[in-house]
C-alpha cells in the first residue's frame, strides 16, 4: 500500500449539480409529455438498462483492480455536476484522503469488485450496449434495442433534456421533434501542444479524447495529426474531456491517479480546438508524445512490439506502462526508472523541473555558486521520457526481464538508454523541421579525469559509448574541448545503427561484453582495430 500522502490542487471545480436526462424517472416523464403532444404513439416499456456508479477505491490495490477492468470507463469527477474547465476535480468531502470516487456506468446486473461501490441513479440508456461479463444473463434482454425504440430515441433523449433544464439555446432547437437525423454530428477534437524548441504548437498523438453528454459519451485517439474523431454521433451540446493514456502507456498526474483534463462546452456541428500551451497538461503532451514515438513512431529501432502483448509477472515490466508526472524539482534527476512492473506502482518518473548551478566571479576574484531551479524545456521532457522508456524496453529485451536486468554493469544500462535518447530525439525533431541538425544530449563532453579515473563515478555512467559507435564525430579531436584536464575516447568508429545495437543488448551485461559483440559485428580490420581503440579510454573508468 502506498503510504506517501498526495498533494491535491484545486484546478478543477464543481459549478452546480444538473438534473440527470438519463434517469428511468426523468424519462418516463419525457415519454408521457411526447404521448400528450402525440409525438410518439408506440408502447415503450422504460426500464433501467444501466446504473450510474461510483467507486472509492480503499487502497492501490482496490484502484489498480477497478483501472485493469477494461469493461470500466473511469471518470474521476462526477458526470452530473456542471464543471469548470482543468486538470484536476477535487471532492471537498475527501481531504485528506488519498483517493477520490470514480464515477461511470454500467450495464443493470453489474457486481463490483471493491466494496466501497454506490448506486447513485437508475438510468434508461437503451441505444448504450456494452459487453460486461458482470451482467447476470437473465437481464441481458433488458439491453435488447426494440425498433421504436431506434425510432424514437433522438425525440425522448431530447425532450428529457428540455425537461430537465440541460437543453442550450445554442443546441438545435426541434431538431429531433423533426426527426432530423442529420442533425446529428461526429464531433472530432484537434490536440496540440506548445514547443519551447520549436517556437509552434505540433500534433499530439495517440491520445483518448471523449465527448460526453452526461453518462452518454464517445470516445476517439488522436492521430498523428492530433485530431480525433469520436466513435459515434451526437446532437446539441456535450463536454470535452482527455484521458492520457495510450493502450501501452498510461500517464499519472502523480503516484497513483490517470492525469485527465476536463475541456470546453463542445457545440453541436463544432470541433474541439485545444492548443496546450501550459501547466502540467502541457507536460504530459510532451510525454504522450514520446510514448507514441517509442511505441507506434520512429524509434530508429530501439524497440520491436510484439505481435500479441503478454502481461509478465510482478518481477518484469506490466503493460500499460505507467508514468509519473510530477511538477516538483528531482535534483540532479529529470526522470527515474524503478526497474519493473511493481504491480500497481509507476515504472516512470517524469520531474518537470531540475536545479541549476550558476557561477558568478565576486569583486575579490572568488566564485560564487548560486543554487536556483527552472522548468524543463519541451524536447528535454520528451527525451527524459525516451531515456526511461529505453530502460523499460531494455528490460522487456533480456531474457528474464528485470531477473537478468540485476546483473548488467549501470555503464551499459545508462549508455544504452542515453543513445536511444539522443537518437530518437534528434530525428523527433528533423523531421518537424527545426531547420537545423539537432545533436541532442549526445554526450560528447564525456571524459575521464586525467589526475584520478575514479572521480565522478556518476556521471561517468552516462557515457557516449553507444553513441560513439554511430556518430562520426571523434570528440578527442574537437579542440573546444578541455584535453589538459580531461581524457576524452578516441572515436573514429561510426555506422552503427540503434537497431543493430540493440540486437546485442540481451547477451551484453559489461563493456568487455559489448566491446566483443561489436567487433562480431564487422570484419574488416581497420574498424576492428578503431573499436579496440575507441574503448581503451572507457575501459580505464573505474
């Protein structure tokens, strides 16, 4: 269980409760009114076909239960309240709690599997057919759609939300006492977000964006254009939302919660326009982006999904993989990886700011240090995101996960993560055109101090040894580079590629290791005796 209290931010509020459309009651009431102005004449036997629910989940283990039910569609805010727009929803009645009521619906004969579950109202949404394997099969032909019922729809759903007060003067107006079915529209939203790099707003990928009138909603994912066309139609107003997760990934707005952000009053015949510009959503879309690229883009190789994904035991990496985003200061970190699946813990940890060391020359000639902090920049998320990724994709790649992972030297771990980082990161960004080649955190500042080898040993794990085995730079050459002080590799090896690398991650656990299955990898004897020379200097690191 996790005992670390969550910090929770008022971003997200309740306006005022609205009178459910969905209700049995409120739409028996519609259905009587359309009787009365002769609108319907057919006999509609209104019974609940759904629940409206809640959970409050008593521990990690109780959320991960509710999360891992892919039959749930989960909201962590109530679908009856009018709310402002944000990033989180806070339930005033559970401060101090470490966990909040998630709301949805489910099919009439559901059984929940926690014990803190509420009934908050009995719903008639007879067009809303959802498989459940907890509907008990006598009511199954309660779900049954009659064809009055496909005829009448769009005139009960309607003349329940004039009913109940929710029908907006921007809505169209008799639209479905016409029967006007091409009133009806797909909504699709259009998601970007700001880079710092780039000085533009670029697409948003693989994202989950619903619309959502009540407890009626659609869903869809971005693509590569970052518009999202929703699963089904819609006719006057309904609610935008983002879940931010992706299927193999899902984004955390702390330790435990899927960040979610609750979007504009979408009108009908209107798309959702949302350029992210800032706050923690601005984070995760830079985020998400680096979780499709790792998974669905171009990871130059780094990794090959396989055809049938397998959840692993509590010792490997579990699919979805889950990411931490937090907006506090990590230190010398931007990102961690905690090594496995750890059950219903994130893997990931994604810090949105970092300390920085400035020097400054006093008047009597000495330095002066001064500690202060700033935000990470747009790519350096998203390659923070890469780096952690590539350590869990470096585990999924040895034989028995973390189990093998134990025993490879950090050299190797953080090199092989470093590389993939600066790869996939510089091709990111070329090919959204930054207009310049983009040598991302490639490391070549690397270098063993000459008066003692042992020093630093940190920083000496970050080094460019996989990157020198692609680049064709040789850094011991770059004259801009302190040679008095520091030994840099003599790197006159280039060509590699990640994919071929990565190829030999499974059978590397040292540098000997890597050293000898590079050299498997050619024949000629100039870059046999190049790779022999580029590792002396990494071999001396102590």
């Amino acid at each position: 269980m996790l005992s670390t209290r969550i910090v929770l931010e008022f971003l997200l509020k309740k306006v005022r409760k609205l009178e459910n459309p969905y209700t049995v009651s409120n739409m028996k009431k519609a259905y009587s009114a359309l009787q009365q102005e002769g609108l319907i004449k057919a006999a509609l036997n209104i019974e609940a076909t759904h629940l409206y629910v809640r959970f409050l989940p008593k521990d990690s283990v109780e959320l991960e239960t509710l999360i891992r039910d892919t039959t749930l569609t989960l909201f962590p805010f109530p679908l009856d309240y009018e709310l402002t727009e944000g990033e989180r929803f806070i339930d005033s009645t559970l401060i101090g709690n470490d966990f909040t009521w998630l709301y949805t619906r489910v099919p009439i004969g559901y059984t929940s599997a926690i014990n803190q579950y509420e009934v908050i109202d009995e719903l008639y949404m007879p067009m809303i057919v959802e498989k459940n394997e907890g509907v008990n099969q006598q009511n199954t032909s309660q779900m049954r759609i009659k064809s009055e019922v496909i005829d009448y729809w769009d005139l009960l759903e309607e003349k329940s939300f004039i009913l109940t007060g929710n029908f907006k003067k921007t809505d169209n107006v008799n639209s479905a006492m016409s029967k006007a079915k091409s009133a009806n529209y797909t909504p699709k939203a259009h998601i970007t977000v700001y880079d710092d790099l780039l000085g533009k707003q670029i697409p948003v990928p693989g994202v989950i964006v619903r619309a959502r009138k009540f407890l009626n909603w659609e869903s869809g994912v971005t693509n590569e254009s970052g518009i999202a066309v929703m699963s089904g139609t819609f006719s006057g107003s309904y609610n935008w939302s983002i879940e931010w997760a992706g299927g193999l990934w899902t984004i955390r707005d702390g330790a435990l919660f899927t960040a979610i952000y609750n979007g504009a009053e979408g009108k009908n015949g209107t798309n959702w326009e949302f350029p992210i510009t800032g706050g923690k959503t601005k984070a995760y879309g830079h985020v998400q982006r680096a979780c499709y690229n790792m998974f669905y883009g171009n990871n130059m190789g780094a990794y090959k999904l396989p055809s049938v994904i397998v959840s692993s035991n509590g010792l490997g990496t579990i699919f979805p993989i889950k990411i931490s985003v937090y907006d506090s200061n990590g230190g010398d970190k931007s990102g961690i990886n905690y090594g496995g699946g750890w059950l219903f813990f994130s893997q990931i940890g994604i810090y949105m700011t970092g300390t920085t060391e400035t020097t400054y020359k006093s008047v009597d000639g000495k330095d002066s240090v001064v500690i202060g902090e700033r935000y990470y920049k747009s790519h350096e998320l998203f390659g923070t995101t890469i780096h952690e990724l590539a350590h869990s994709t470096h585990i999924l790649n040895m034989d028995l996960d973390i189990a093998s992972f134990a025993f490879i030297s950090k050299i190797i771990i953080e090199s092989w993560a470093s590389a993939v980082e600066s790869s996939v990161t510089s091709n990111e960004y070329s090919k959204l055109g930054l207009g310049y080649s983009l040598s991302y955190n490639n490391r070549q500042r690397w270098g063993l101090l000459k008066t003692d080898y042992s020093k630093n040993l940190t920083s000496m794990n970050y080094s460019p040894v996989f990157i020198d085995l692609i680049d064709a730079s040789n850094q011991r050459l770059n004259l801009s580079y302190d040679h008095t002080k520091y030994e840099y590799p003599d790197d006159r090896v280039s060509g590699f590629t990640i994919s071929e690398l990565k190829g030999l991650l499974r059978k590397t656990f040292t540098l000997s290791d890597l050293k000898k299955n590079v050299k498997a990898l050619r024949t000629d004897s100039i870059t046999l005796v190049n790779i022999d020379k580029l590792f002396e200097t990494y071999e001396k690191a102590k």
